[in-house]
DNA sequence: TCCAAATTTGACCAGTTAGTCAAGAATTTT
DNA sequence: AAAATTCTTGACTAACTGGTCAAATTTGGA
C-alpha cells in the first residue's frame, strides 16, 4: 500500500532504493547541470537514470525534490575543504592545498560545479538564504584569518574577500568551462597529467603573480 | 502581404523594427541568461519586451533565432578587448587594461557574461565551433604574445593559456557570481565605488600573487 | 513456499510550450 | 485621402510537461 519510498522507517533504506537513489542523482547531477532547473525534464532524469518517469517519481516525489538534493549534496561538499582552512598552518601552504582540493573537484566532478554555478546564475532562488547566512559566516571567518596572516606579514596585502572569490572562480572555471577550456587546449586538456599542469600553472599565477621575478 | 519582417530590403529597418529587435534582444538577453536556453520561454521573452508572443515571432522567426542573435552579439562584444591586446604595449599594462575592461563589461552587462556562460556549460551547442576556430586561433595568437614578453623577462614564466584562463575566470566571476558575490559582501557590493574596489583586488592579486612581498 | 511489502510501469490528465493563421490596426507612400 | 505596406494580436494546434492512479511485478522474510 506504500505510495512512495517513505523515509519513515527510521531513515533505512533498502538495497534497491540506496541504488536507485544514487542513480537519480547521478543523472540529475548530469541533466540539471547542462539544462538548468527549467530546462531539464523528469524524463530526461529518468532516462539517464534508466527507470520510467513514474518509477523517479516514486523515489523522490517532484522536480524540485530531486534538484533541491542534488544541490544541497553538492554544497556541503563543496563547504568541506574551505572549512578546513587551517588558521594554525602555514598560509601559503594553507591556500595551496585548499586550491589543489578545488581544482581536483572541478576535474573529477565538474557536474556538481557546474549545478552549483547554473543555481547561482539562476538568483540562487534555492541557496540564496545558505549563502547569505551560512556561506558568509564561513567566509567572514575565514576572512579573519587571511588578516591575521596579512597582519602578520606571512601573506601580501591584499583584499581577503576577494582573495577568496579569485580562488572560487579559477579552480571553478575549469569545470564550468570545460568545453571552452578544451576547445582551445585541445586533446592536450585530456591527457593524463592535465590536472596537475593545471594546478601548477594556476598556483603559480596566484601565488607569485605575473610580474617578473 | 509580407509574413514577417524580411530583411531582404537590403538590411534597411524601420524605425518600429529597430526600436523592438532592441527591445527583444535586451528581453531575450534578461531570460535567456538566467533561464538558460531551454528552460527560457518565449512567451516570458515577450513579457518582458512588453509585446504579443505573436509580434516577438514577427521580428525572429523562432526561439533558436533570437538566442542566435542574442549569442551572436555577447560573442562579438567579448572579443573586441581581447584583440586589443596590443604585442608592441607593456605587458603588465596591456594586461591591466584588458583586466579593467572585462571587469568593467562585467559589471555594466553582467547578463552577456551569463548568457556566454550558460551557453558553455550546456556543452556549447551553438558557440563549439566558433570556440574551436576562431577563438582558439585569436587566444594562440595571444599566447604568442605573452611567450615573447616571457621571453623578454618582462612577465613571469607562467603558462600564457592558464593565465588567460584565470583572467577570464576572475573577471567573469563577478557577473556570472554576482549573487553570490553580493550575498556575502552584503549592500557594501552595490556602493558606487565597488567595481573599482574588485578591479584594484583584482589586478593586485593575479600582478603581484599572495606571497608576501 | 507463501505472502505482505516494496518496486515498477502504462495509461492518463491538466497545464504549458513553440509556432501558425487570418484578420484587424497603425503607419507610410502615393 | 486612398492605397499599400507594415505592424500587431487573439484564437488555435500539436507536442511536451510534471504529476497521479491503479494495477502488475518483484523482493525478502516467515
């Protein structure tokens, strides 16, 4: 008599449904990244996800559903590495790990960068509240701490907002652009050791700066 | 007798077809960018034009073609500052004033650098060649550029492709992120002063790195 | 094995979509 | 001012959309 996978039963899930669940996610990652949240369709998820329509639909019960996990699984990852920021480590050392971590998120999972960018291009309807609340508590925390090491002459003045915003939107550029990257690039951007010429010319520039040394 | 506004009269408008193609494009530029190109309607793209979808479908014969035209015109825009980079100027202040310019195309029409951007993260159905061709060639040209003044020792040995990805990154974060980017500066983002604030950080960090100095 | 619960699906519905059509209103040309 | 042209619109269509429903099939525990 179940109209739906129910998350009552004390939040176990069966085989079938942690498998399927995944798959929806899986493809809704892929297909609300390309089309945005209008665009995209339960069909097409389900599709990509290779169930019917109905059966998607008995698993998480409407579009916005679906998206809103989607997101919200996309965010804390994302939230993850900047936490962990060090204010006790070296920040040079600090911010190469945390650039390295983010440029290896983008390679290995541009799907999720690129579902995180659309709902921001959107207005944020979705994380709009997180990130004025949330997010920029992070932030301003963090941003603390980047003072703290300008302060201490460990680090160059410069702004820690938008410090932290030229990280974001270069190790993201790399998922969000992907095509254009590799457009202009060429095979040469699917080669194994791209990643790693990525996040060495990348750290260099924000590192050191591009005037001669 | 004519069914829709031919261009054929040798490209000559009227005053009614060029007042609404500019009405239409600025809708089409407001919805397609934060709806992205599926999940826009032309209905909505009408609304906003302040005209009938009938009389929208008078001037562009369909909803593929007004999102060509309005690409068309992003794409042009974008490039005009890039192919300014002049091989004969100095380095640091042909990349100032190209950073500048983008910041400032940024801030003045951010909804051009969604628009581009949705186009991309869809899989640049409609821009992939001109991606491919005649960007790569224009962005090769450049990197040749940079190269020499490498060369020169007047920049710092860093990969020219990457860094013109991390100016295109940067600069187009704060109108692709404008949301995001306003939600943790909060109303300081929208003071008169503020895109000269961003394009001081900006140029601060990627001429002169994060390294203490 | 047997059965209750969980899973899966096709048929269906009401609303939305891009685009057509014919006719009316405004504008320009003569 | 009359005619020709350009502009504008409401009514319509066929395809697609998110979501429902009842009935079938599969699964896992006794």
């Amino acid at each position: 008599m179940a109209q739906s996978a129910a998350r009552s039963n004390g939040g176990k899930q069966s085989r079938i449904q942690t498998e399927n669940r995944a798959l929806i996610m899986q493809a809704a990652l892929d297909v609300f990244s390309t089309d945005g949240y209008r665009g995209a369709t339960v069909d097409r998820i389900a599709e990509r996800a290779g169930m019917s329509k109905t059966n998607l639909l008995y698993y998480y019960p409407s579009k916005e559903e679906i998206y809103r996990s989607a997101i919200e699984q996309t965010v804390e990852a994302w939230l993850d590495p900047f936490d962990a920021i060090d204010p006790d480590g070296d920040p040079i050392e600090e911010l190469r790990r945390y650039i390295t971590v983010k440029l290896k998120m983008s390679d290995q999972n541009p799907e999720a960068s690129r579902l995180f960018a659309n709902e921001v291009q959107r207005g944020a309807p979705l994380v709009g509240e997180f990130l004025s609340t949330r997010l920029k508590a992070l932030v301003d925390e963090k941003v603390a701490v980047i003072r703290t090491w300008i302060d201490q002459g460990r680090l160059a003045p410069v702004d820690p907002y938008h410090l932290i915003f030229t990280i974001w939107a270069t190790t993201q550029h790399y998922a969000d652009f992907e095509v254009q990257v590799q457009a202009i690039l060429g095979k040469q951007a699917k080669k194994p050791g791209f990643s790693e010429q990525v996040a060495h010319a990348v750290l260099s520039i924000l590192l050191n700066g591009i005037r001669p040394r």
